[in-house]
C-alpha cells in the first residue's frame, strides 16, 4: 500500500503542473486509507487545500484568456503541494503512518454513538448477517469514506 503512495509521491515530485493532476487525485484516493498521529491529520488537510487549489488553477487555465498567469499560479500551487509531499515523505519512512483498516462493526458502533445515525438504523444495520463479509471493494471505499467524515467530526467537534 504505502509503496504505491510513494510511487505516486516521486511522480509528483518530478512532474510539471499540466500533468499533476494524473498523479494528484489517485494519491489523494490513496492517503484516505492512511491514519496517522495528529500531525499526519494536520499535514493531509493542508496537502487536500493545497491540492485543490492546484487543481481549480489547472481547471481555470484550460478555458480562459488568462492561460499563462494560470499556469504560472498553478506551478506555484504544485511547489506547494511538493513540499507537503516531502514532509509526508519522511512520515512514510520513519513509518509513522499506517494504513487503516475498516471494521464494519466498529466504525458503525462509532458512528451510532457519535449520534451519526438513529437507533432503528442501528438496529436495523447491526442485526444484518452480511455485515462481517462486508469486503467488496465499494464497501471499503464507502466505509473508508465513513471513518474519514466520523474523523472530521470529531475533529470539528472537539475544536
């Protein structure tokens, strides 16, 4: 798993703007998978604004006059991007992060006590005999999806 991100990771680093987008969004797709320390949460939301940013410039400049100055915010944008990349670099190789495994059970049971979903969903979705087998791989991109907004919950809640 992190050896794919780091992959994408050096192909970022040694791209131009016009095709950093082929190695930005599956990276992004990559490190929901990944939880770290509160640094790691801090360095994934500024490389997720960083990138966006990047992103909506590389958009802009495909369809107005202004191309060049685009392009030129959008080269800005990607050193930016670079640098969180070094510094999630170095988190991958001190083996800070490790990828994050899904419990259906678990995440649910959270999510339920956070006050995310009612008590007949609850005992709706816990008393479903499928729910350990949940393995496809849609089911764990929507429950990765689900522990990254219970994580942001939580992050906004608690300030």
């Amino acid at each position: 798993m992190t050896d794919k991100i780091a992959v994408l990771i050096e192909r970022l680093l040694a791209c131009d703007p016009k095709t950093a987008k082929k190695y930005l969004e599956p990276l992004l797709l990559k490190l929901e998978e990944l939880e770290g320390d509160q640094y790691f949460q801090e360095l994934l939301l500024s490389l997720k604004r960083r990138a966006r940013n990047l992103l909506e410039d590389l958009r802009h400049s495909r369809s107005s006059k202004l191309r060049e100055d685009w392009l030129r915010l959008a080269a800005y944008d990607l050193e930016e991007v670079r640098r969180e990349l070094l510094h999630l670099q170095e988190l991958l190789r001190e083996g800070k992060v490790k990828t994050r495994e899904p419990e259906p059970e678990r995440l649910l049971r959270e999510i339920y006590q956070e006050g995310g979903m009612s008590e007949a969903t609850w005992l709706m979705v816990t008393n479903h005999p499928s729910l350990s087998k949940c393995q496809s791989g849609e089911a764990r991109k929507t429950l990765l999806r689900l522990s990254s907004l219970l994580q942001e919950l939580r992050r906004i809640r608690n300030g």
